[in-house]
C-alpha cells in the first residue's frame, strides 16, 4: 500500500496536483498530461496495477516479490525523476 501511495503522490506532485485521492488511473493520466514518455507511463500504470493487487489480497508473492516491487517502485521513481518532461 505505501510503495503505490508514494507512487501516486510522486505523480501528483510532479505534475503539480493535490495528492490526496489521486488514482492509480489517474496518476497515469496525469503523466500523459504532463508530456511523460510513454514508457513511463506505461511503466507507472503497471507498477501501480501490481502494488493494488498486493494490498487487495490479489498478489501471491510473498516477502520476496513485495521487496521486488518496492524496488520496481523505486526505480521507477527515479527514472521519473531524470526524465525531461
């Protein structure tokens, strides 16, 4: 739950919106918005796809593949963060 809320919350912020209740669709919608590579959008949507279904129950991964997607997380932060847009 918190690696997604990060992720959402680094969205907003970086494409100057309200954090609070942001969605993970509309994160990536926001990220079309603010001129991201569609790389990075797609990447975001998917990371934030996987991050619901671990706090949904719908993840059968274990400790392993939770520290695997903080880590994806990130990463992806990170290449958000260096890419123009």
């Amino acid at each position: 739950q918190a690696a997604g809320a990060a992720l959402r919350h680094y969205v907003a912020d970086r494409c100057n919106l309200p954090a609070g209740g942001l969605t993970s669709a509309e994160a990536v919608a926001a990220l079309r918005r603010c001129g991201a590579p569609e790389a990075a959008w797609h990447r975001t949507g998917e990371l934030l796809d996987e991050c619901e279904r671990m706090e949904y129950g719908a993840f059968s991964g274990g400790d392993s593949a939770a520290a695997r997607v903080l880590e994806a997380v990130t990463s992806c932060i990170s290449d958000l963060e260096r890419a123009r847009f």
